[in-house]
C-alpha cells in the first residue's frame, strides 16, 4: 500500500506532501516516509503506533461476513441486523459506510474473506531497516480513550519519528477523528502551521 501510494504521487506528479493517516492508513504513511522520505514534509498520525499489534478485528469480520447485506433492502435494515453483533451505535455506522446498492440489496465493498485470511500481516508493522528514520515533523495524536497509543510506545515513535510530537485528545477512542472532528482539526492544523513555521 505504501508502494501504492508512492505510485500515485509520481503519476500524479505530487513530488512532495504532507501525510496524514489514520490506524491503518497511518501505518501506510509511516511506512512510506521511511522508505522514502523525500515524498513527504510533515506526517501526521492518528491514533497508531510503529508496532505490531494483536488481531482485533475478527469479531467484527465474522459480524459483517454473517450479515445477509443481499437481502437487506435498507441501511436501516442491514444496522438493525448488524446490531446483534456490533453494539456500539459510532462503529456499527462506521462500518456500513462500506455497503454499495447492489441489484435489489447491498454487497460490502470490501473483500472480507480476503482481510479475514490476511488480518495478521494487517496488523504487523515491518521492521525498517536499522538506522532508518524520518528526521522531519511528526505529530502522533491519540485518542486518549483508546489503547493504541500507550506509554511504551514512546520509545519506538521516537526512534524512527525523532521529531515527532505525540498528544492525546481527550474524550476520544480509536476513531478520534469522528468523535472530536473539532479537536482534531485543531491540533492538525496548529501543527502544519507550526511546523511551516520552522520550515
């Protein structure tokens, strides 16, 4: 995906950006700035760290796989089924963005058998080589309800991010960006601001 993304910025003649990404999409952006730097001048991550995590997703892979989503005949028919599995109101809505209208129902756009087969290697984090680094601003927001960001992280962000600024926005899990657009925005846009500064 990192290689995916380099692609686009070449056919797109982006020479060089400032990345933001979230969860996976910031693992993404983390990989792509230390295997090649020069395509990126400030990196903003939210809500994950330079490490490998456990399988979280199955519960929910296993929820979406089991929802008959051809036969629902609405959103609000598939989120009522859904809520069997997936309680939580914000996550259940999260996840039927990914439903498209298919013939006279819905298919999920997203290959689930395939993201069920290959979860571990998703939640990995290939080790850079050793000295690799992006020495240019970083900033690390986490939801400070959330456990992917921890305290013994620190040190990993560091050593591969070493300018990297790492805060937490408050009354905020994993999916801070929709439970506090606001305070997001806010410090995101303080950090470009503050980073061109230095520039």
């Amino acid at each position: 995906m990192a290689g995916d993304l380099a692609d686009f910025m070449e056919t797109h003649r982006i020479g060089k950006a400032d990345l933001l990404g979230h969860s996976m999409g910031g693992k993404v952006a983390m990989r792509l700035v230390l295997q090649e730097p020069q395509l990126c001048m400030r990196l903003i991550v939210l809500d994950i760290a330079p490490v490998p995590y456990p399988n979280r997703f199955d519960n929910l892979l296993e929820a979406m796989l089991a929802l008959p989503v051809e036969r629902c005949r609405t959103r609000t028919e598939a989120d009522q089924q859904l809520a069997h599995n997936v309680p939580n109101t914000e996550l259940r809505q999260f996840l039927l963005q990914n439903l498209q209208v298919s013939g006279s129902g819905y298919r999920w756009c997203l290959n689930l058998p395939v993201l069920r087969e290959h979860m571990d290697e998703i939640h990995d984090f290939p080790e850079p080589a050793e000295g690799v680094c992006f020495s240019r601003p970083a900033l690390f927001l986490r939801g400070m309800d959330s456990d992917y960001v921890l305290p013994e992280h620190r040190s990993e962000i560091i050593q591969l991010f070493p300018q990297a600024e790492i805060l937490g926005v408050p009354d905020a899990g994993h999916w801070l960006h929709s439970e506090q657009p606001e305070a997001v925005l806010n410090r995101v846009l303080h950090f470009l601001n503050a980073a061109g500064e230095r520039r």
